[in-house]
C-alpha cells in the first residue's frame, strides 16, 4: 500500500498532521490542548514518521511552553515581572507555531517550533 494513501483517522497524512498541529490550540476546553495531541501521536507514530516527527514538534512545544509559563512565574515573584504580557506573549506564539506548523504540514514539510526544547528527537 502507498504512504501517502493509508488513512489515519479518516484522514490522509497531510490533513493528519496539520490537525495534530492545530490541535494545541484546543485549550478552550481544559487540558484538550495537550492530551489531543497526545493521543494523536500516540496511535498514529507508529504508522508513519512524518506524523511520528510532527508529534515530537507539537509535544516538545508544549512541553516548552510549560517551562517558560514556571520560568515566568519565577519571575514574576522575584522581580514583578508582569505575568500577563509574558502569557499572552506565549499564548500568541503557541497561535503563530501552530499555524506555521500545520501550513508546512499542508504542504507535506516538517517544521521544527523555534524555541522548542528538543525533549523528543
């Protein structure tokens, strides 16, 4: 069977991971943002490694986003650094990656979040 032809979800590979992208911005709903994704990679990486390298970009962001939102929080007490510009500064690029991401993936290209801590290579 062809790669590009297997199903993950319904979806072919491309739509695939530019939802796996855009799934982060599902905070709307408490903790969505994360396990969607999550579980997206989970059970699809092992298919394909396109979607198994879209993952590790999506999870090593949030991952990151974590440690820069505790590093601000840090800040925050030990100099009064404002903690609101420094969430909403985050949550505009958490917006800008993912787009950027699931634009790439439209296109069938990998796209490595700057600022990402590689915890998954």
């Amino acid at each position: 069977m062809n790669r590009s032809r297997k199903k993950h979800w319904g979806m072919d590979e491309r739509a695939f991971c530019m939802l796996l992208n855009l799934s982060q911005l599902l905070h709307i709903i408490p903790s969505l943002g994360i396990i969607l994704p999550v579980v997206m990679w989970i059970t699809e990486k092992h298919r394909s490694s396109t979607i198994d390298a879209h993952g590790k970009n999506v999870l090593n962001w949030q991952i990151s986003a974590v440690i820069y939102t505790g590093i601000a929080w840090i800040l925050f007490w030990i100099i009064g650094l404002s903690l609101l510009n420094i969430a909403m500064a985050l949550g505009v690029i958490t917006l800008v990656f993912a787009i950027l991401g699931a634009v790439k993936a439209n296109e069938g290209k990998v796209w490595k979040y700057p600022l990402a801590i590689p915890f998954f290579s």
